[in-house]
C-alpha cells in the first residue's frame, strides 16, 4: 500500500498535465478528455491513500476543466463528476466545504436534468445523469456526517435549490432510461431522505415525493419496474412516514407537522397507499417483505396519524404470500399479542372475509379460490395464537367451510375437460386378481373429495384448514360442534361436507393426541377435555358410518363419496381401539367387503386399504388371515342376503372378494354358502329374465373352484388311473416265430378236442361278424370289474379334504343346469367342470363314479346347436381321457362314430369357409355319397391341407371363427385319446387318419408315438403325406439281402 506521499508523487504528473491543457489557450476537448481518462484511471488505484489535503489538490485542476463546461463534451463533464465522486468517498469524506457541498450539489443538478442549459449539448446522457446522481449521493452523505454542512444544505434560503435538486432526483428515477440512472437516483434520495432533511422539510416535501414514488410504485403494464428499484422505494417511503408521521418525532402545534395537517396527510395518502399495495402480489419476495415492512411502520409507528390506513395496511399484511416464519409475520403477531385494538380490526376482517367466502368460491378462478383461503387461514391463525375469544368465528367457520365444499363438489369448472381423476388410484374390477395383488399392504388413504383435478388444490387447502382448527384445544370445541349438530340433518353434498370436515378435524385431533405435542402438556386440563370432546365425536362418526354402509347394501345410487368418508372412519376407529376393535368385527367387517364388488375404481381402492388398516390394527397378519379368523360373522351375512324373495346383488361380489382376497384357505368354510347358491339357482334358473342372477351365481361357482383347485390339501391320492390293457408294441421276428408255434399248438389241441367231442357253446350263436362288437360291449363292465378288483387289492387311500367334498358337490350339481337356454352359460359351465376335473382326479375312489354321472351330460353337448358350446364339450372330453386314461377306453370306442361324424362334417366346413375351397366341395359330393369307406375322399384331403395351410398362412382369410374353434377343440380333444387310452389297433389308424392333416405338430406327433401309438404308422402316414424330407431306404438285415428283398421306393402309392 502506498503512502499519501507516493501518492502526491503518483498524481503529480496527472493533475499538473491536466491544469496545463485547461489553462492553455486553445487546447482542444479531445486533449481534456484524455488527461481527465488518465487521472481518473490512476485515482481509482489509489482509492485507500487520498486524503483531503490530496483531495484538495486533485480538486484545483477539475475546477479549471469545471469552469470550461460549456464548451466540454458530456463525457469529459461525466469523468469529472466521477472523479469528484472519488473525492468524496474516500478523500474529504465528512470534512468538506459547506460552500463546495452547495456548489456541487448546484452543479450536478444541472448536468442530471434531462435538458440542461449553458452546455454545449442539449440534451444529457445517461451516464451522465448516472454519475451526477452519484455525486449527489456522496454530497449528501458527507452532509449527513458534518453538523455544518447539513445546516447550510437545510437554510431556508437553500429551499428552491434543495426542492429543484429533489425534483430532478424523481424524475430521474421515474423516467431514467438506464436501470443504473433510476438506482443511482433512488441511492441518493434516500440519503437526503434519512441523513440530511429534518421531519419538516421531509413534511414539506412529502406530497411531491410520495406522488412520484406512487407513480413508480403502482403496477402497470406498459412498463415493468426492476425488482431492486421497487424494494428501494418502498423503503424510501417507509423512511418518510416513519419521519414525518410517527407519534414521537416532536410535539405537534410546532413547525409545519401539524395536527391538521396529519388530518390532511391521512386522507391524501389513503389513495397513494392502496395503490402502492396492490405490489402484494408481486413475483419477487424482496420486494413483498419491503411492503409487508411500510405495513407494519403503519401499524406500529404510524397507528395514530394514519388510523385509516390500518386496515387496508393489515389485509395487506396478511394477504401477502409470505412464509409462516417470515420476520414480518412474527413482528405482526407481536403487534396483535400487544395492541388489542388491532386484534379487534382483525376480527373484523376475518368476518368480512368468511361472509365473502362463498362468493369467490363460485368463481372460476382457482388460484384466487385457493388464495382467499389461505389468506383466511392465516388470519385465523394469528387470532388463535393472540389468545382472543373466536368461539363466534369458529361457528361462522363451520358453516362457511361447509359451503365452500358444497360449492367446490357441486360445481366443476365451467367448460372445464372431463379429467376425473379416477380418485388417482388404478382400477380394481371384481375378478381382476393381479390388482388386487397389487394393493395388497396398501395403507394410506387419497383424497376422498376430489372428483376433478380443478379441485384438488382447493380441497388440500380447506383439508389444512380444518386441521389447523383442530390443532387448537381452546377454539376448536364450536367448529367441531357445529359440525356435529347438523351431520345427521343434512343431506346430499352438504351432508358429504359435513361428514369430511368432522372426520378431518377429528382424525387430527386423535394424532395430535397420540404425538404428545408441548402445547398438551403446558394446557393439560384443556387438552384433555379437547381430547374427550373429539373421543366423543369419534363414536358419532363410527355409528353414521355403519349406519351408511349397511344402507348402501342394494342401494345402487348411494353417495360413493360418503362411503368412502365412510370407510375411513371405520378404519379410524380401528386405529384408535386396536386389538379391541375385533369384537367390531362381527357389525363392520361385511359392511366393508360389500363394497369390493362395486363398480367404482376409487372405492374399491379404499376399502382394500380399509381392509389392509383393519387387519394391521387388529393384530392379522393380513387380509386374508382377517377374512379366515372371521368366516362365521361373513358366511352367516352372505347366507342372510342370499335370499330367494329378496336377493342382494351385492353378495356375488362379496363372495368373490372374499375368495380372492384369502385364497384357498376360505374355501372348507363355504360349504354353506355353496349350498346357498345352489338354493338359488334352484329357484331362479327358470324364471324368465333371471339369466343374470343364474349366471352371476356360477360366476362366484367359478371363482370358488378356481381358488378350491389350488389346495395344497389335494396333493394327496392317486394321480393317474393305472392302465388296464397291455401296450401294444412292434413285433420283432424272433417273437413272429414263436407266436406262429404257439399258434400251431393251439391249432392241434382244437384237432384232438373235435376228435373226443364238441363242448357246450358258452354263449348265443351270432355270426362271426358279431364277435367284435360283442368284445366291445363287454369292455366298459371288464374294465369297471378290473377296477374295482384292483381296487378291494390296494389299501385304501386317506380320506378326501373338505375342500375337494366341496369341489365334488359343486361338480356334481353344476351338471343339472347344462341343459339351460343360455348358450354362454353352458360353456361357462363346461369350463368349471374343466376346471376341476384335474383336482378331482387327484382321489381315484371319488372321481370314477363322477365321470360315470357326467359323461351322458357331457357327450350330449357334442350335439349343441351353439358351436362354442361343442367345442367346450370337446375339450371336456379331452381333460377326462386325461385324467382317467384306461378307464375311458370304453366310452371313446362308443363315442367314437360320433366323433367320425363330426370329424367329417368339420373337415368339409373347413374347406368351404376357406377362400376358394367351395368348388372343390362341390366337386367331391358325388364322390363323397358313392359309398366310400373313407371318412373323406383323398381329393378332400389334399383340399383340407391345403385350406389347413391357408389358415395357418392368412387367417383373416378363415371366414368361419366357429367352424375353426371347432376344428381345433376335435383336434385337442382326439390327441388326448390318442396319447392316454389304448384304442384298439383299427380305431388307432382312423384317428391316425383324421389327425393327419395336422401331423406336422409336435404335440399331434408326440401324441401318436406314445407309449399307445405305433410310431412306424405315424412315420408311415408322413411319408404318404409328403412330409418327411429325407426319404433314406433302411438297410435290411444281411440275410435278407442276400435273398435279394429290397423296401418299395417312396412315395408308396395306395391300390385300390
């Protein structure tokens, strides 16, 4: 750092070379220019070592560039005031002239008018202005520091100048074009303002300068004030009322600060301020919490002068979007707890407020909306905290909340999209397992009002209202009250409005309680009673909103938004009672799971997670041990509601749930709700315009059995009836050789026994023709013989689970209403016996004597006049051959003409619903009726590859959907005889025949080279299909080459 002689040494050369050019004769500007460039370059570096003497030097040389001013550039005139400001600042700091300070202050009033006059330009520049301004700002800080220039700036006779310099002062400000211009301006204004006027020159100048300000200050649209210049000056003119307005600036009757005129000042400064508070709504925080500051200086230190002002000053206060811990909202809570004059002003403007409240709440603006009732909110809150009686206001509250819910429920935005929310919560249609899933363990609740999403945030908002209410043990006893008269003498959406915010208030009520906060503990007697109140409020709300569920069982047009208000207060109670809630279960747990089965995504959402906060508070581990532990209370509800004279339609749906939620656990408690439903169906499956009840029961029959055949119980018995027949297997030559000798033993003991003496026939001469259809009447009673020999051999297995006696029962009466005229009921039955027919196989001593009373059932639908239902009939048949494998032989042998039938007929639909197959139908009929053995000629078997293959390449051009359901149920329904029972040897090469259109499928294949097929026909029926590629002759034994055979050459060709 250099020393201020260095300094001097520094600035020499500068100032003697700048005094030389502004004394010389001639010089030009441009020369002025750059030494004043260079001195005040080299000023700036030596900030930290001026002093007044070097201030003083530095000052001789600008004086003689000062008195060339108006032949100077503006530029030139801008350095000079720079470098004056330099001076100031940091040179003659509080020791200047009083005459200098004047002359400057004269000086840079001039050069920052906008048209000054007496220089060689006409019009000033904004760096111009920018520096004066600056200069002016040090004059006045210099002044504000030394008692005898700030008299001589004061004198009366510096008036007109001090006036002048103030007005180009707010004109600067107001119409500088620079943002630098306006700041430097407004800098110094406030430092005439506070450091330099006394109260009454701020007086006299007060309605000029809060003019101007206001004109700055008011918002407008054509342009937009810098946020820094709008905080500054409102600081400014909170500096000028604390100065000229507050009680305690000076006795009043003396000077220009009279008591008429603060009369005066009030009424022409009310306009002025409700214009400058409408920045209350400003984006920027600084310059909000620099209005919430000129609000509390009239609150607090202006109250007296500007008493007209006060409640225009608190609705600002209180309207400004300001954090709860914000310094100005704690100074105004100070102010409350202080002045009770201002506590009753607050009153009143939460009574305007609530009695407008409804109005704005019918407009269509949201965020004012939202808006108003925050603003309501914090007032009241500061009233709460102040410690005043606002039983009155908390009545006002009940009604006037209520009705901003009616309001909000009952009126959505007009034109507003149809954006229901859906309650934000995914779908839970009654069988839609995977969502329930899903919402397993789910906990917390959405919000139950919200129907659109224009209410969501006015909603949130009253929601947070209510609770802040709550909070309060000395206010809160007249809301909830209210509330609570009218809860049950309400209707329609105000009823909803009053249930929510009761419950609202309530619940945080209860948690505050569980939390333990300070407050409870520094008012005990007071928040137990508060406590007790909301206790009792509790037990209204729980018995309303039984009273609420049990009405809606039936009801199709109930308040879904009060059954969900409903089932939160169940879980409420639950919450609050723990363990002690399960003796509620027996009135609450029904009620709940009713509602599962309705349509609304929304609300099954909530009872899910009513359920999941049932069985938490409890003590189940879940919803499904909930739902077991309880069955007796449930099986006995659904059997009262299953009533033939007055049917509930909720049940099937309760039903549902029930199984859906606790799984195959339930299911040995429902023997009494199956039997339920059967009585039902019993009663109803006749009844003209019941097909829905007939169906909907079945439904639920569906559901039980599909969560019945998951029992880990069925595991047990005997999978698979053990076959009856011996495979048949290839011969090799050595065995053809001994059959052949056997067969010639056999032949010479028929010669020695005709010799002795023909025996007695065992059975009716009938033709020789005759013999195979006797051996195939006989085999069903051999096999059943078998069996049960078999069976009387074995140790019997343990005795079947209730769940699978149930499965049994449900199987064996579903059969009696195949018969029914609904088509789409038939198959949905046919695929519940589907459906347990696997399980039911699992226990062999049951499930044969239920295949012998299904089957005629069963098979009769094959002549189903809907061709989905034939088609389920057939993959019913499918499951059984199966399941019972041997013991089927018998009934496929009967069944199988019809299956031919039916093969035939399919076959010929499918070439004729296929795209180009109708000629060729047409031109095989007089083929087809020549009598050919065949079940189709073999023109129509290349017809149906190659309608097969169009299927499979294009099936858009498959016309015929039913006609190709039933081609692959026939299809389904011969590879599963096929693959487990032994058909005789004839029947094994018609159905090889049939299913050779289809051979090309693994699982067709695989099905025919079972331990029941012969793989060397399969292999045998590609060949002549053209479907094996590599035609490779086998190799024949040595011997036989050597005899000379030899395989015929492929293809083969069929004789005859």
């Amino acid at each position: 750092m250099a020393s201020p002689t260095s300094a001097f040494s520094t600035l020499k050369p500068f100032c003697v070379g700048l005094s030389q050019a502004a004394l010389t004769p001639g010089s030009g500007p441009q020369l002025l220019t750059t030494h004043l460039e260079k001195l005040h370059t080299t000023i700036t570096h030596l900030t930290n070592n001026l002093n007044p003497k070097l201030a003083d030097y530095v000052f001789f040389p600008l004086s003689h560039c000062l008195k060339l001013s108006q032949r100077l550039p503006s530029h030139s005139l801008e350095l000079c005031l720079q470098i004056i400001a330099l001076l100031l600042q940091h040179g003659w700091r509080d020791t200047i002239e009083p005459q200098l300070a004047a002359q400057l202050i004269i000086l840079c009033t001039l050069m920052a008018s906008p048209n000054p006059t007496g220089f060689a330009f006409t019009e000033s520049t904004a760096e111009l202005q920018t520096a004066a301004f600056s200069c002016l700002h040090h004059v006045f800080a210099a002044a504000s520091r030394n008692a005898g220039v700030k008299a001589t700036l004061t004198a009366e006779q510096q008036f007109p100048q001090l006036g002048q310099t103030i007005t180009t002062l707010l004109e600067g400000l107001l119409d500088g074009v620079a943002l630098g211009t306006q700041t430097a301006a407004l800098t110094a204004l406030r430092e005439l303002v506070e450091g330099v006027l006394g109260r009454d020159l701020s007086a006299t100048f007060l309605p000029g300068m809060v003019g101007k300000l206001t004109k700055v200050l008011t918002p407008t649209t054509q342009r937009r004030r810098n946020h820094g210049v709008l905080s500054g000056c409102l600081q400014l003119l909170g500096a000028l009322l604390r100065k000229t307005l507050t009680a305690d600036n000076g006795g009043e009757g003396e000077g220009v600060v009279t008591a008429h005129w603060k009369e005066t000042a009030a009424k022409q400064l009310k306009p002025a301020l409700e214009s400058v508070m409408r920045l209350r709504d400003h984006a920027r925080e600084d310059v909000r919490e620099a209005l919430g500051r000129v609000c509390l200086i009239l609150l607090k230190e202006c109250h007296e002068s500007l008493g007209n002002c006060s409640q225009l000053a608190l609705e600002t206060l209180l309207t400004l979007p300001t954090a709860e811990d914000s310094p100005s909202r704690m100074q105004l809570e100070v102010l409350l707890r202080a002045d009770a004059s201002l506590s009753g002003l607050l009153q009143n403007t939460v009574c305007d407020w609530l009695q407008s409240l409804p109005t704005v709440m019918q407009s269509a603006d949201e965020q004012a909306k939202v808006r108003k009732m925050g603003q309501v909110r914090t007032t009241y809150n500061l009233l709460a905290n102040s410690g005043v009686d606002i039983t009155v206001i908390d009545r006002m509250l009940a009604g006037k909340l209520r009705d901003s819910v009616v309001i909000t429920l009952q009126a959505p935005a007009a034109g507003a999209k149809k954006d229901i929310l859906q309650v934000m919560s995914p779908s839970v249609q009654p069988l839609d397992l995977t969502i329930l899933h899903a919402l397993k363990g789910t906990m917390e609740f959405g919000q139950p009002l919200v129907r659109y999403r224009g209410q969501e945030n006015i909603m949130t908002t009253i929601e947070g209202f209510a609770q802040l209410i709550s909070d309060s043990a000395s206010s809160s006893s007249a809301f909830s009250a209210d509330l609570a008269r009218s809860l049950r003498y309400s209707g329609d959406e105000e009823q909803v409005a009053t249930f929510w915010l009761l419950l609202t208030a309530t619940q945080r009520a209860l948690q505050r309680k569980e939390a333990g906060s300070v407050d409870d503990f520094l008012n005990f007697d007071d928040s137990q009673q508060h406590v007790t109140s909301y206790g009792d409020h509790l037990e209204e709300l729980y018995a309303f909103a039984l009273s609420v569920l049990n009405a809606s069982s039936g009801v199709v047009d109930t308040n879904s938004q009060l059954q969900s208000l409903a089932l939160r207060t169940l879980a409420l109670r639950a919450q609050v009672s723990g363990t002690a809630f399960r003796g509620e279960l027996i009135d609450a747990l029904y009620p709940v799971l009713q509602l599962l089965a309705t349509n609304d995504p929304g609300l099954q959402s909530d009872t899910l997670t009513t359920l999941n906060i049932l069985a938490d508070a409890c003590g189940y581990p879940s919803v499904k041990e909930l739902i077991v532990e309880n069955v007796d209370y449930l099986t006995n509800a659904v059997a009262l509601k299953l009533n033939n004279y007055d049917l509930d339609p909720a049940v099937p749906g309760v039903i549902v749930m029930m199984v859906r939620l606790a799984g195959p656990t339930l299911i040995p408690y429902l023997e009494d709700v199956v039997e339920s439903i059967f009585g039902v169906l019993e009663g109803w499956h006749l009844e003209e315009g019941a097909e829905g009840v007939v169906e909907g029961m079945f439904g639920v029959l569906s559901v039980v059995v599909g969560e019945g055949v998951k029992a880990k119980e069925l595991g047990g018995g005997t999978r698979r009836i053990q076959n009856l027949h011996e495979t048949w297997q290839a011969i090799s030559i050595g065995g053809l050789a001994e059959v052949l000798k056997q067969r010639k033993v056999e032949e010479e003991d028929v010669e020695r026994a005709q010799s002795d003496g023909e025996t007695a026939p065992q059975r009716s001469w009938k033709g020789v023709d005759d013999d195979d259809e006797v051996a195939a009447d006989d085999e069903p009673a051999e096999e059943e013989e078998a069996l049960t020999q078999e069976n009387l051999d074995e140790e019997p297995p343990p005795p079947a689970p209730k769940t699978y006696a149930l499965l049994v029962k449900i199987t064996d009466l579903t059969q009696h209403f195949l018969p029914s005229a609904s088509a789409s009921l038939r198959t949905s039955l046919l695929s519940l016996i589907g459906t347990t027919v696997p399980a039911l196989a699992r226990h062999e001593n049951s499930f044969l004597p239920i295949i012998n009373t299904l089957w005629p059932e069963i098979i009769s639908r094959l002549d189903d006049r809907e061709i989905h239902v034939q088609a389920a009939a057939l993959s019913i048949v499918a499951v059984l051959c199966e399941e019972a494998g041997d013991f089927m032989r018998g009934r496929v042998v009967a069944l199988w003409t019809e299956l031919e039938s039916m093969y035939a007929r399919v076959a010929k639909e499918m070439i004729s619903s296929s795209v180009g197959g109708r000629q060729v139908v047409k031109k095989q009929d007089r083929l087809d009726t020549m009598g050919s053995n065949a079940l189709i000629s073999a023109a129509s078997h290349e017809s149906l590859d190659h309608a097969l293959k169009r299927l499979q390449r294009s099936p858009d051009e498959h016309t015929d959907t039913g006609t190709r359901l039933q081609w692959e149920a026939l299809v389904g329904c011969l590879t599963a005889v096929v693959r487990y029972v032994p058909l005789p040897p004839y029947l094994f090469d018609e159905a090889l025949e049939m299913l050779g259109p289809v051979l090309q499928k693994a699982e067709v294949r695989a099905a025919l080279e079972a331990s029941n097929g012969n793989s060397d026909a399969v292999w045998l029926a590609m060949v002549r299909r053209g479907m094996v590629e590599d035609q490779a002759v086998p190799v024949l034994p040595g011997w036989m080459g050597e005899k000379g055979w030899t395989f015929a050459a492929c293809p083969l060709t069929v004789v005859g």
